[in-house]
C-alpha cells in the first residue's frame, strides 16, 4: 500500500514540473512550435523563455533561458 501510495505521488509531482527561475522542470502546457525561428525579437518583452527538448531517452525536459540584447543584436 505504502509502495503504491509513494509511486502516485512520484507520478504526480513529475507531471506537475514546470520550470521555475534557474531550476529545470519536465513538460511545459502551451502550444508547439514546429517551424524555424529566424527572428527572436519577441522574447525582448521577457526575461526568461522557457525551452522544452526531448533527448534521445524519450523524457522530455524543459529548461530556462534568459535573454539579453547587446546594442542592435
């Protein structure tokens, strides 16, 4: 019962695990962007993007970026 009950609450706190300021997390909500992003001036309008990825093992991990301008760049 105790195995079962601690299994549920590992399940449900990995699905739950977002990112958060500089601590990584596993699936991010939102909609998927497939295309090439050429053009990243829209992230000028926050300080952190968050930036999921699935390695070759299968379990997706997101990760914080922040972002910074230098001049025109």
């Amino acid at each position: 019962m105790l195995r079962a009950a601690i299994t549920i609450l590992l399940a449900m706190t990995l699905a739950a695990c977002e990112p958060a300021d500089r601590t990584p997390g596993m699936w991010l909500s939102g909609e998927v962007e497939t295309a090439e992003i050429s053009d990243w001036s829209f992230s000028n309008d926050h300080m952190e993007v968050f930036l999921e990825t699935h390695p070759w093992y299968g379990i997706p991990f997101s990760v914080t970026v922040v972002t910074a301008t230098t001049g025109d760049k």
